[in-house]
C-alpha cells in the first residue's frame, strides 16, 4: 500500500510536492528526492499534450522498493509558488536544497540515507545541491561533465549541422532560406543581448524569455561541484541519448571522490526510453512523442533497483564497474 500526500516545502516561495511513504511498520525509510530536467513541465514530468510520467513513474518503482520518494512543481509553475521565468539556475538550487532539508526534518526519513536522483537539468544541478544540503547518494541520469557553456552551444551546433546535411525538398527548403545561417544569427543575436544584460527577464519577438536562468546556465560548471562529491555515485546514460554525450557518465563516476558506478545503456535515449531508430536532435521531438506510450527502460529499472538494494542494506557496498556487454 502507499501512503501518498501532497506536501508544501517552505523555501524562498512555497514548494508543491508530492510525498510517498512506505505503508509498513517500520518508523524511518531511505529517501529519494528526484530533480527534474529543464522546462516547465509538472512534477510528473508532463506538459500539456505530452505526458512522459518520467518523474512520477520513478517515483512509484523506487517508492516500491521501501523508499520514501518526494518530486515537486518547480518554482512558479502549477502549484508552486513564485515567477518561472525569473528564477535562475541557483534558485533552482535553493528550491532543492529546501526539498532536501525537508526530508530530513520529517520524522519518517533516515536522514542518514537520502538520496537525490537529477535527471537532466537535475543531474547538472544535483552536485550542487549536495554541497548546499549533503546527501549520502547521487543518481545522475543523462546527465553531463562539462561547463553548460559548453553543453549548450554543442546541441544548437547539431542542429545547424543537421539543417546543412538535410536531403530532399526539406534540404532544399533549409537551403534557399538560409535556415541555419539565419537561426545561427538570431540565436547568437539573443544571447549576446542577454548574457550583458541584469534583466531577470526579457522580451525577444514578443516572446519572455527566462534570461537569468540562461546568464546562470552560462556560468555554471557542474564539473566544480562533481569534483567535491564524497558519497556513493551512480551515473547512467543511454547510448542514443542527443541531448548530452552518452560518455559523461564515466567522465562523471571518474571525477567524484566517493565510490562510483556507471553504465551507457543500449538504446535508450534522453527521455528514458528504448529507440532504435535514427536519432536526429531537429527530430527529437517528434521521436519523443511516438514514445510518449511506451515505459521506462526495464535496464534502467534494473540498474536502479540493484544500486538502490546494496545502498539500503549497506551503504559502503560499492565499487567503480563499467557495463559490459
């Protein structure tokens, strides 16, 4: 049974969650707070006409392995307070270290076994809140090793690539409209505009846009704090994973301080799902909505409940290791 609740976490602006307790008699569980990706999509992991359950779905597997599991709205969006597109990357941050504290203080957390699993955005942003708030476990699913400065640039580059070595009448049609020159100029014009400006947000087109967020994305170098880490790591990539390279996860295992496990599942692609098809990061979208029926990876479920059992019975049970095969 489960012993699910809707919980308001007190940090700069209240924070909307939801709380799943093991129903049995034990008095304290393990934790597993989950950070969502980038975007606004609800603590579930869906935006309107695009319903993922990612993070819900997460929660109920790793909730019926005896874990506690907490996954919330970010700031300014559905039931959480404050503005969306004026928080930045370190109120980010601040929301999850509250998230943390929280469970913490609840009298039915071991708060000497919480865990916090990022995925995406939240595997770049999970490193530091562990440092803000530490934890005694990371899971960083598709996340990176790099400066975002880095990270960011190199997915628009794909996509320019991508428009350049189009085939047929959408080939044709990139290339009499300047379509990669054009969209290199607006988004180089959009982020100059943004990176000298103080402005939390920006009007672009007629569209506002989250301009603190994208100057602290920027700024941000996940690597700093992945090389503080002293608890237990696991790191997991798909190998069809576009949006970051699926190699991070042993540049990640190989950074921390604290025991290390990675694995590149076969595959598997940034929303957690198996695809065998060509992976193309213009298409991303239109691939994701053709999964949007489909569960997460049973190796992932597989991985996570074999690290999560040795993390709950003996937390000093890990070794660096590799997938093999």
């Amino acid at each position: 049974m489960t012993n699910s609740s809707e919980v308001t976490i007190q940090g700069a602006y209240p924070i909307s969650g939801t709380l799943k307790i093991p129903s049995k008699a034990d008095n304290q569980f393990p934790a597993v707070l989950i950070i969502q990706g980038t975007g606004k999509a609800d603590r579930d992991g869906n935006i309107k006409n695009f319903k993922m359950n990612i993070y819900s779905d997460l929660a109920d597997f790793i909730h019926s392995k005896g874990f506690v599991t907490l996954h919330y709205d970010k700031r300014g969006t559905y039931k959480s307070g404050g503005d969306y597109l004026e928080a930045g990357v370190y109120d980010l941050i601040d929301d999850a270290a509250a998230c943390v504290d929280f469970l913490k203080n609840h009298p039915q957390v071991d708060k000497e076994k919480i865990v916090i699993l990022g995925h995406s955005e939240g595997a770049l942003i999970a490193p530091a809140v562990n440092k803000k708030s530490p934890v005694s476990g990371l899971i960083l699913l598709a996340g990176a090793a790099e400066p975002s400065k880095d990270l960011l640039p190199r997915q628009s580059e794909m996509a320019y690539k991508e428009m350049n070595q189009s085939k047929g009448f959408k080939g044709l049609l990139f290339r009499l409209l300047r379509a990669e020159q054009k969209a290199r100029k607006q988004n180089e014009k959009i982020t100059n505009k943004i990176l000298v400006s103080d402005k939390a947000v920006m009007r672009f087109q007629g569209v506002r846009m989250n301009a603190k967020w994208l100057r602290e994305t920027f700024s941000y170098n996940v690597c700093d704090y992945l090389k503080e880490v002293t608890c237990p790591v696991l790191a997991i990539t798909g190998d069809k994973d576009i949006q970051v390279p699926p190699d991070h996860a042993e540049v990640i295992a190989d950074m921390v301080k604290g025991e290390s496990e990675w694995y590149i599942i076969p595959d598997m692609n940034h929303i957690l799902r198996k695809y065998e098809g060509t992976h193309t990061i213009l298409g991303a979208m239109k691939e994701y909505k053709s999964l949007l029926n489909q569960t997460i990876d049973q190796e992932l479920f597989n991985r996570l409940e074999d690290w999560l059992s040795r993390y709950q019975h003996d937390g000093n049970i890990f070794k660096k290791e590799k997938l093999n095969g």
